[in-house]
C-alpha cells in the first residue's frame, strides 16, 4: 500500500470508469477506512448505504436532480459502486464527520488503485419533496439525513491532481 502522504498528494476526482467490479475485499477495506474514521465525542452518528452503479434508485435520484448540464453521463460517472453517507440531523458535527469519512474511504480508495470522486450534487434531490422516499429507500436509520456520497471503480483515464496557489491560501503568522 502507498504511503498516506503519497494517496493524499496523487488524489484526484476521476469521472470517467471502466466496467470492472470492485472485488469484495476492496469495497470492504473502502468501507472499514470510513468506519475507523474519527467522529465527535466518538458518536459514531453516520450510516454508509452501499449501492451498485446499476440500482435503480440511483436513476430514480438522477430523474430528481433534473441534471440538464450533463446530458450524456449520470451523476455517478457509471462507476460501479456508490456509498451514500447519511448522518443523524440532529447532532451538531455530523456533516464534519461525514466530511472526513468521505476522505478517508477516497484515500483509501486510492491506496488500493481505485479512481474515485465525492458526490455532493444529489443533495438537492435527497432533500426535496421526495427526499423522504429515497431516504427509506436507501435504508437511512430513523432521523437520519443525506451528508455526501463516493462513487468508486477502476479509472478509465488518468487524472493529474489539482493545483492549487499555496501563498494565497495560507498564513503563517
Ligand atoms: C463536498 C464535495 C462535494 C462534491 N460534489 C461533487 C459532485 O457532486 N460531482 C462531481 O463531479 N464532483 C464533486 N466533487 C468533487 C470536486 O468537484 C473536486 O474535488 C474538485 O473539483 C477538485 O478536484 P480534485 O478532486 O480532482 O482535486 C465534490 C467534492 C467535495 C469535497
């Protein structure tokens, strides 16, 4: 395995997959990184909803978002699994922690030679009028909302990480 400095310098949002499966021990070693992932007070408040890329209630999310600024791709990039990551409403820290979840399992993700890209966009749609259905849908416990979701697969094109200007985005006082 990479070493963590490595994952987190070579890390970048891949939108384009292949056909090609994640084996059970890589979805399991994805989801283990979001479970060791520190929460609050060790609340452990967030619940992660496995799906393959071919469920039906993703196309159904899909048709909600609308999605007219992407008409030849869905939200997830076809890649073959997505995890939903949703968190108790009510506990002050949950959209933090279902944060450095995420980033946890796209590290591990790319340890493990997986691409991987986190997915915001269908917030929206987890939160409007038929939010409550895909929430049952995707088996949130009770008084649990939409944080972010991951979709995961084997990259179909390389990707160079991001750039970013350091002098304007730090102070050392
Ligand atoms: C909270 C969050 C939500 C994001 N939502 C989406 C999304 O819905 N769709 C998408 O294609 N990328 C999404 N991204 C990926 C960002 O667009 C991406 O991280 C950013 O453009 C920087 O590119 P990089 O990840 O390749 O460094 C999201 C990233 C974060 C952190």
């Amino acid at each position: 395995m990479r070493d963590i400095l490595d994952a987190i310098a070579s890390r970048s949002s891949i939108r384009s997959y292949t056909e090609e499966k994640l084996t059970t021990d890589q979805l399991d070693a994805v989801l283990t990184a979001g479970l060791q992932a520190p929460t609050a007070t060790n609340r452990q408040e967030l619940h992660f909803t496995v799906l393959e890329g071919t469920a039906p209630i993703l196309f159904e999310i899909q048709d909600a978002m609308g999605m007219r600024s992407r008409p030849n791709s869905n939200f997830w990039y076809d890649a073959p699994t997505v995890i939903v990551i949703s968190g108790e409403r009510d506990f002050r820290w949950t959209a933090v922690d279902a944060g450095i979840a995420v980033e946890n399992m796209a590290l591990a993700a790319g340890a493990l030679g997986l691409g991987n890209v986190i997915l915001g966009c269908l917030k929206m749609a987890m939160e409007g009028e038929k939010g409550e259905y895909f929430s049952k849908a995707l088996a949130f416990p009770e008084g649990y909302g939409f944080q972010i979701a991951i979709a995961l697969g084997h990259a179909a094109a390389d990707k160079e990480p991001h750039t970013y200007e350091r002098d304007k985005l730090v102070t050392v006082l």
